[in-house]
C-alpha cells in the first residue's frame, strides 16, 4: 500500500499512522482480554458474513459467464466460504473447527519459516526465526484450552494481528514523518530488508500526473520451472513455486523478465551457466556473498527467446511510470552481480516493478485509494505473496502470482462486492433472455 500511494500523500498525515497505531493497541487489548464478549462475537461473526457474501459473489459471477480454465478461482471463492464460516461463532461446536484451523495455519506457517530460514540463510533469517517461534507459541495458545478458550480463538488472533500492526503503524508513522520531501518511500527504514534499494530523492518529472499515460505497455514475462524443464517430474507445489526436476536429474528454476518496447528489457542471469545438480543446489540456495558470481543482463527478448525458448506466461501492465524504472535501471544495471537467492532475475524484476508502480493510486484522491484497497481482497493477497518472498526468496512462480494480483489491483481496483452482485444479476438476466429468444 505504501508502495501503491507513494510517500507525498503519507508524509503529510503521518500523524494518522501513529493515532491508528494507539488505537490498534486498545482494540487489541480488547479481542485478547475478552472484554464485551457480545460485541466481540458480533464483530467475528460479521467478519465471518462479509467472507461468506463475497464468495457466493465469486461464484455467481463465474456462473454467469460460465466456467472455462476457472479452477484457481473457484478455489479462491470456496475459500472465502470456508474463511467465513470459520470466523462465524457457533456455540454447539465450542468453535472447535476454528480452533483446529487457525492452529494448524500457524504450526504450518511457523515450521515454513524455520525451514526456510536454515536453508537459505538470508541476510533477515534471524527475525524469521523468531517470528516462527511467536507463531509457534500463539498455535499451542489456540489449541491448548487454557487460557484461551476454543470459542475464542478467533478473536484471540485478531487481537494478537492487532497488537503487532499497532507497532508496526505507530514505528512507520515516526519514519514519514523524517522522511526528506521528494523521497522515495523505498527509503524508510522499514524497507531495509536484502531486496530493497532505497532510490533516494525522485526526479520530479517521475512525480507527475501524466507520467503514468504510456502508449506500450509493460510486460512481465514469466518461464515457469514446469514449463523451462524437459519432461519434469511433477512435485505439487515445490515445481510451481522453487523449482522443477527433469527426467535425467536436472533441476531448472525457471527464470522471469520485464519489457517495455522498444528499449526497456530487465532479465539477470548469470554471466556463465551454474551448475543445478541436486548435490549441489543447497549450497546455492545460501543467500550469502560466498554464492555472488558474475552475472550479464540481456540485451532484448527476441535474444532471449532465440537462445533458450519463449515464456509461458505474460503480464502486461499499462499503468506505470517509465521515467522511474528507466531512473532506476541506471543505477541497479551498474552493479552486474548475481546470486541464485538474494539477487536472482525474479527479484530484479520485483524491484524494477516497485520502482515504476510507486505512487501509482495516490496520484488522485489517494486516501479514496487507501480505502478501496484496505476492502479489496486481491491487496490482502498482494501482500501474502510480498510476505512469501522476503521470508523465503524471489521465485518465477511467486513473481507470476504476485504480478497477476498486482494487476488485478491497478485494473479493477473500483469494482467491489456490491457492484459485482449488480453485474452479476444483470449477466443472469441477459443469458435468460437469450435462451428465451
């Protein structure tokens, strides 16, 4: 979001963050000390309702324009069903479902990050460790029947996810406020993680309104590990997302690229070719500078195409700032190194697509924007896969699934429920009158 609206528009109400922040911390104290009992069931279950509103909204709008290559979404709408009906209170199960649900979410997310962290080693991997541990700790908290009973578990964790953005609003608050005008947001502090690179003071001819108007859209192109492997192995998951393994033991990760014609084209590879034997692709995944090589950018697509095959998948973009990226491609481009992990051709391309979406929804009417994107479910998806990567790595599947959603916030970002539900019903009707012709 920070990204999405830009530092002009936060800078001056930085004092908003901090007051959000304070009373995050007393709504906290509520769900966790289980203070007014009705009104907290009330505020799960209406939660619970919204969810399951806006999955019977998916499903009808993929009935009516009917249901071809529609698995994922489908998928997504019945796990709005499930999410509602989780945070909806019922009394004769104790809330046990819940309980069992939420529990097993944090073990799991909780043993990703230990995971991740021991075999990659990033230069972060110590905080990801000990946010394992706290979701470790609140998962027995939510199984355990005491202190928290089963029925409250819900609301335990909504106090527990209150409690840690009441930091997190109250420390960003204090960094706009020292934020130099004319800075990018890329330099507060709470972008210091491996794959950030503050950009310093923006020219102002990236600030402007019409900047954002192109006539060549810009195109994230994605070879998937599946796609870029002759005859893989299929292994669920790991091969969409890490990497995939081809009949004679060849691992490929797959590889990503951004274009814009006729001269802007952002794919790092290594200057020669690494070796991915099995024995050896655990020591790679080390994010440390002992796996920094030499790495080479490519000069066009049709070279990359030629010399290897095309992509599986694109994502064309039309709003952007071309004057930003080209700004930051000048610096980054002079530093030609690569490593598998914390410097790999996703990532890149995760930066350079940070450097020309910034500001993009805060341009006009920026806090109509802050409040469409807090109601949109697609920015809560954003961020999970933002989250995914700085605790594990860049990869070309997370960078698919990330500018996927990205786009679908630029594009349809004032599209909501309740207009969908109107679209919906007038597509129903259509299709009866049809049939009925």
């Amino acid at each position: 979001m920070l990204l999405l609206l830009g530092a002009k528009p936060l800078r001056k109400c930085w004092w908003v963050l901090v007051l959000l922040g304070c009373l995050s911390v007393l709504a906290s104290l509520v769900f966790i000390n289980d203070l007014f009992d009705s009104a907290i069931i009330a505020t799960t279950d209406l939660v619970g309702i919204a969810l399951v509103v806006e999955g019977v909204v998916r499903l009808l709008a993929l009935a009516a324009i009917g249901f071809p290559n529609a698995t994922i979404p489908v998928l997504k709408s019945l796990g709005f069903f499930a999410l509602g009906f989780i945070s909806i209170d019922l009394p004769w199960d104790d809330n046990i479902v819940a309980t069992v649900v939420l529990g097993a979410a944090l073990t799991m997310d909780g043993l990703f990050r230990f995971v991740s962290a021991a075999v990659i080693r990033s230069v972060r991997w110590r905080h990801a460790v000990l946010v394992g541990v706290i979701e470790l700790l609140v998962a027995g908290l939510v199984w355990a029947p005491w202190p928290v009973p089963h029925r409250h578990s819900v609301p335990f964790c909504i106090g527990v996810a209150l409690l840690a953005a009441s930091w997190s609003l109250c420390r960003l608050g204090l960094q706009l406020r020292g934020l130099p005008p004319g800075a990018s947001v890329t330099d507060l502090p709470l972008f210091s993680g491996p794959n950030w690179h503050g950009r310093g003071l923006l020219h102002a001819s990236q600030a402007e309104v019409g900047c954002w108007i192109n006539d060549q859209p810009l195109r994230v192109h994605v070879w998937t590990p599946v796609g870029s492997a002759v005859k893989p192995q299929r292994r669920l998951m790991i091969d969409r997302y890490i990497a995939a393994m081809d009949q004679g033991g060849v691992i490929s990760t797959g590889h990503a690229a951004l274009s814009i014609s006729p001269d802007i084209y952002v794919s790092l590879c290594p200057a020669e070719d690494m070796d991915h034997a099995p024995d050896e692709f655990g020591r790679l995944l080390r994010a440390s500078a002992e796996n920094d090589v030499p790495g080479r950018f490519r000069s066009s697509f049709a070279e990359e195409c030629t010399g290897w095959r095309g992509p599986d998948r694109e994502v064309p973009f039309t709003r952007y700032n071309a004057a930003a990226l080209r700004a930051f491609l000048a610096i980054y481009r002079e530093t030609p190194v690569y490593n598998l992990t914390s410097r790999n051709c996703s990532s890149t391309v995760a930066l350079s697509l940070d450097a020309a979406m910034e500001g993009a929804l805060g341009q006009e009417r920026p806090w109509r924007s802050l409040l469409l994107m807090l109601t949109d479910p697609a920015m809560w998806l954003l961020a999970l896969w933002r989250a995914r990567a700085e605790a594990m790595t860049w990869t070309p599947g997370l960078i698919l699934d990330y500018a996927q959603t990205l786009q679908h916030v630029l594009d349809r970002r004032r599209e909501q429920w309740f207009t969908r539900l109107l679209s919906t019903r007038r597509r129903f009707l259509d299709r009866r009158r049809a049939q009925s012709a």
